[in-house]
C-alpha cells in the first residue's frame, strides 16, 4: 500500500470506509466519484464477467486481465487500430 501514501480517498458514507481510510484523506460524497461511476458503468455494461456473480463464466485473476486489457485496446483509438491491422493482416 506504499503507493496510496499521497492519495485522496472518495467515497460514500459507509461506516467501514470510514473505520480503514485516514480521516484526513477520506472524503465522504458523490461530488467526485460521478465520472468513476460512469466509467465502471460502461465497463460494466461490455464486459459481463463485471456484472452478476450468476453471468459470470470465469473469475480466474488471468482473464480478468486479458478481458481488461482487450476492453481497453477496443475502446482506445490508437490501440484499436494496431489491433485492427494486426487481425486483418493474416488475410493479405
């Protein structure tokens, strides 16, 4: 956890955050966390190994990395593209 030295915790009102968190670096409200909450939303919403624990076909560590780092590559231009040209390339 060395590398949580410096940052700002925000999160709703529950108790357990509030017992684990540094009090001056816990920051109780949803002002902050709106544009996370999209974001987990979204990925939720493609990849439904992160919805119900019912849908899920597997949780190993393993391909949760490779279906996050696949989701990433399909929603960012620049990697979409190598992707893209890489696929296509076994038919020239």
């Amino acid at each position: 956890m060395k590398h949580l030295k410096n940052c700002v915790f925000y999160t709703d009102g529950w108790e357990a955050f509030a017992k684990i968190l540094p009090k001056n670096r816990h920051v109780v409200g949803k002002k902050h966390t709106t544009a996370i909450e999209s974001d987990n939303s979204n990925t939720r919403h493609h990849l439904g190994r992160f919805t119900r624990k019912t849908k899920i076909v597997s949780k190993s560590e393993e391909m949760v990395d490779i279906s996050l780092n696949l989701w990433v590559g399909m929603t960012n231009p620049s990697i979409f593209d190598w992707f893209q040209s890489t696929a296509l390339s076994i038919y020239y």
